[in-house]
C-alpha cells in the first residue's frame, strides 16, 4: 500500500474510561492479555505496508512510550519512515492542549506536509480489529471518493455514537447516536482514508474558525460537497469507550469465533516482546 502514511490519536474517550486512564492512556489499555489496544492499529498499517506512521498523544503517555518504544516490534525502527510519536503540543496563548482532533491535526501539520506520502489514514487506538486496508485503497480509488470512512454493522449500545446512512456506499447522513438502541446500524469507527492536501486545506478552514471536532465540524458539513464513501468492516471490529465497552468486549473474546477473527486470520497482531533471558533457579 504505497503512498499512504499513518496517524494514531491515543487519547480516545479518556473521559469515559475514569480510572483506566488514571495513570495511562486510552491506546496503552490492556487487552486480550498481553496485548495493548494500539496494537491493533499500528499492526494493521504495518501488514497493509504503510510503514510512515505518527502516533498523537494527549496525556499520561508515559507507559505508551515503555510499550512502543522505538517500534521495533513492528519493525518501525527505520531510517525512511519508522514511527513518529507527538507529544503534546500547545497551540494558542492560554497554554491549553489541543481538545479535538481538528486541533490535533493541525499541531502536526508539519510531519503531515514533510511525508512523501500522497494519502493519509487517520485512525483512533481503541479499536480492536484485524484488517487489510488495501482492500479499502481499492474501495476509495474505484469509487473517486474524497474520503473513505470505516463502518460496523453493530446496535449502538452508548451515546454519541456516529451513525452513518449510505446509499450504494455513498455517504448520504452522519449523525450521533442519543441514547443506545437495540436496532442494529452502520456504525463509524473513527478511521478514515483521505488525501493529504484536501485534509490539511480542511483542517486549516476549521481550526482558523475554532471549530475543533473532525467529525461534526468537517465531514458531516462537507456532506454534498466531497464524495464521502463508507466501507463495511464485515470481520469483528471492537470500540472501546467506556468502561463498560471494555468489559463486554474483552469478554467477547472468550467466543473462539471472536478469537479467530482477531488473532489468527491472514494478518498478525503485533505487540512488545519480552524476551530477556530466562531465569534457571537452583539450589
């Protein structure tokens, strides 16, 4: 999957997942055991061959750095490309952090601009699924969209979820769920396929007007004007983002169905390696 680079927002509904994220953040939350849940992401890319890849972080990244670390375990320790990870970074002159992913963008616009890469994939780090995201760059390119967004078949069990309608793939409303529901729907899972110049010329539209929210403040107003396409996730896919998610989903995993999906389909899930050497006790 040449000409595609990578950002991953590790801080996902922090808010939500109270003590979870005390002392770390959402993308260094622990799952299915020895797993981190940006495992998932970053091997996905990886395995898809986008290997230019910047992970934004917001707060309490100390344990994301211990399990990342240079990224070798997903073979990211190299000199064209490799891993980026963005600390925070202040924006205006009240010295607060970014608040959205608008502003996030915008803080590394730079990295953005300098990769030689002509599309970009955004993705946030608590999801849990085992993708080829060639098959969407296939997708994007067949249908000329603009934007390729990545959708579920799931009933939206909490709030302000985004609910998307389409029509042949086609984007027609983008909506946030109220309440939770039993009804089953197209649900986004915060990925999305874009070119880098319409993504930076978004982005610097809405940030300059303070707008700071990437889904209500540029795809559900750009509707009509750019091509927005939605592409089914048809294998297991896992939000987390709220405690009781967490729960449920790593529970999920007990379903060897759930588990084959995930972890033993034609891709691999990667994660940290602790391979010190072992320890012989003798009397």
């Amino acid at each position: 999957m040449n000409g595609v680079m990578g950002v991953i927002f590790a801080s996902d509904n922090e808010n939500k997942l109270n003590e979870l994220t005390i002392h770390r953040t959402t993308a260094s939350l622990p799952f299915c055991g020895r797993y981190r849940l940006i495992d998932f992401a970053l091997s996905n890319f990886v395995n898809s061959g986008i290997t230019q890849i910047g992970i934004v972080t917001r707060s309490n990244y100390s344990s994301l750095m211990d399990h990342i670390r240079m990224g070798r375990d997903w073979d990211l320790n190299r000199k064209n490309g490799g891993l980026s990870v963005f600390p925070p970074f202040v924006l205006n002159s009240s010295r607060e952090m970014y608040k959205g992913k608008i502003e996030a963008i915008y803080s590394i616009q730079g990295f953005i601009r300098r990769s030689p890469e002509e599309y970009v994939l955004l993705s946030n780090s608590n999801i849990a699924m085992n993708i080829d995201f060639d098959e969407v760059m296939a997708a994007h390119l067949a249908a000329k969209a603009d934007v390729t967004m990545l959708v579920h078949r799931a009933k939206p069990t909490t709030s302000r979820r985004l609910i998307v309608e389409s029509e042949k793939n086609e984007v027609k409303d983008l909506y946030f769920s109220i309440t939770p529901t039993s009804e089953e729907k197209d649900l986004g899972l915060n990925v999305y396929l874009i070119k880098k110049d319409l993504l930076l010329s978004l982005v610097e539209h809405e940030y300059a007007r303070g707008h700071v929210d990437f889904e209500k403040d540029i795809l559900m107003k750009q509707l009509g004007s750019i091509r927005i396409n939605s592409f089914l996730v048809k294998s297991h896919a896992a939000i987390v983002d709220d405690v009781r998610t967490y729960y449920n989903e790593s529970m999920k995993v007990l379903d060897p169905a759930i588990r084959e999906d995930l972890f033993y389909g034609d891709s691999i899930i990667y994660t940290k390696v602790k391979d010190s050497v072992p320890t012989i006790y003798k009397e």
